[in-house]
C-alpha cells in the first residue's frame, strides 16, 4: 500500500507545485491523470525519494519514504519522463551500464539478468544494436528494463507512451498490464486513453491539486445520459461553446463535430445522444477547475 498524506510542496519563490495531496494506492495499476504542468512529476519524484516535500508524508508499506527515502529505494523501479541514454552504447551494454549504477545483485550472473530483462521487454533482437538506432518505444521498453530489474514493488511509470506510435503503445500497455499483477504500478500521464485501458483506478489532478479520486466507470457513470454529439460549422464552435461545455471537438472525415454535456437535454435538434467516454469525464472536471479557481482566488481577495 502507498500511502500520501497532505502532501504539499512550495519551490523557492513561492511556486507551489502541489496542494494537500492525499491519495491511498493498493496494489496493482493506478493512473495519475493531468494536464502538463499539473504537478505530477512533482510527485512521482516525491515518491521516489529524490525531492522533499514541504509538507505531509509518504509511507509505503508501513516505511516513511518521506524521513527515510533511503528504504523506498531497494523495493523501487522508476521511469522518469526524460530518460538519457548514451547513444554510442548497444542496448545489452547501456542495461548492464544501469544495473551497476542501480547495485542490482543476481543469483547467477548480471549479463543472464540483463538478457532476461532484454527478452521480457521484447528487445532481444536489437540487444547488440546501437541505441542511437531504436525508435521511441524501443527506448521506453529499455527505460521499463531497467526500472524492473531486481522485481520492485513500487514501479512509478511518468509520461510512457509520450511519442510513441499506436504499435508502440500497444506493445507497452501489454508489459505494463503484466507488470501490475505483481506490484503496485503508479502510471502518470496526460493521455486519456493511457488510464481509461489500463488503470481500474485513477485520480485527477490540475495546478497542483486533487480534482477527482474514482474509477473510469465512475467518472463516466457521473455523466451517463448528459453527452450530445453533433456536426456543426467550424464557426459555430465559439457560439455553442457559450450554451453547453464543450468537451471534444475534432474533425471526422474533414467535416466538424463536437461533443457537448447538456444535462437538461436542450439540444440542437441534429444534436444525438452518445455514451461518455473518460476524456468527456476529464475535460469537465479539469474545465470547471479552470473556471472556478480564478473566481475563487478573487472572492478570497476581495475578503
């Protein structure tokens, strides 16, 4: 079990990148979702132990990773957002390269560890290929290498599918799927379709603060019967945008549609009712938040 407490943290300035943060994660898979700049690498760096908070307290599995984060390390696997490779190095040499750097012991020998590691992330056939030549997945898949290597407890997965193709991401959800039965997953992200296919539960957060702790279903449960969905003129949009919240607007075959949440169903007539989806769920917690948090600081400083 990870346990967040109040957790909080103020950089030098005055920037206060997260607010009364408490979140309690079983094991499995658990998706952090936000918009960039939301406050979720701040947290997942917390969580490893490589940045203090100002506030609050972290416990896993008993252990205060926030007085100790020394005790959260041997149980830990961690892909950051960025993470450098040396580009001049095969895959097999930059893996042992890492699980040196890690200490990471093995029964029998680290070049067996490394080739295990190298199979289970599919990358068996490039191991002697420079890693300059891999594509963006093949370098996440080495990033997932390492991060397992020594088979933690806490794997903390920031931004994975950031870049990656639809193949590429695929081949990631699966490893990452496999990896939950066994441990606790933290996976941050900003994509949507990242935690409605893989996380049975998930929080929402915006500039720092916890918008939503629930499930999928239940964010979409929340505004099932609410959803229109129709075809208008490209300039219309800001129009319909003053009426009804706008969730999506994208283009289906070069012409526009828009998704809109009509709670009293007082739709344009072309207007059809279609079912939520978790990104209709996620836009109108995170647009609210963006609405009502500048009027609330106003109140206060008017007060």
């Amino acid at each position: 079990m990870l346990d967040i407490q109040s957790l909080a943290k103020t950089y030098p300035g005055g920037v206060t990148a997260l607010h009364d943060i408490t979140l309690h994660i079983p094991r499995g898979m658990f998706g952090l979702l936000g918009p960039n700049g939301s406050g979720k690498t701040t947290l997942m760096r917390i969580l490893a132990g490589l940045l203090e908070p100002t506030g609050g307290r972290v416990r896993f599995n008993g252990d205060d990773v926030t007085e100790h984060p020394e005790r959260i390390w041997p149980q830990l696997g961690y892909l950051p957002q960025y993470f450098g490779f040396h580009p001049g190095l095969t895959g097999t040499a930059m893996l042992m390269h890492m699980l040196r750097l890690k200490g990471v012991e093995h029964a029998g020998s680290l070049e067996a560890l490394c080739a295990e590691l190298l199979a289970r992330v599919n990358l068996t056939h490039a191991a002697s290929r420079p890693v300059k030549t891999y594509s963006g997945g093949m370098r996440q898949r080495l990033g997932i290498a390492q991060a397992i290597a020594g088979a933690p407890a806490l794997l903390i997965v920031d931004e994975p599918t950031a870049g990656l193709d639809p193949e590429e991401r695929t081949r990631l959800y699966q490893l990452l799927a496999e990896l939950a039965e066994s441990c606790t997953v933290l996976l941050s992200t900003h994509i949507v379709d990242d935690v409605a296919v893989l996380c049975p539960r998930m929080a929402i957060i915006r500039n720092g603060r916890l918008l939503a702790n629930t499930t999928p279903h239940e964010a979409r449960a929340a505004i099932d019967g609410t959803m229109y969905e129709g075809e208008v003129g490209r300039h219309e949009v800001p129009a319909l945008a003053t009426r009804f919240e706008v969730t999506q607007s994208f283009l289906v075959e070069g012409r526009q549609r828009v998704r809109v949440h009509a709670p009293t169903h007082a739709v344009p007539d072309h207007f059809t009712p279609v079912a939520p989806t978790l990104e209709d769920a996620y836009m109108l917690l995170t647009q609210r938040d963006a609405r009502e948090r500048p009027l609330v600081a106003a109140q206060r400083s008017v007060a």
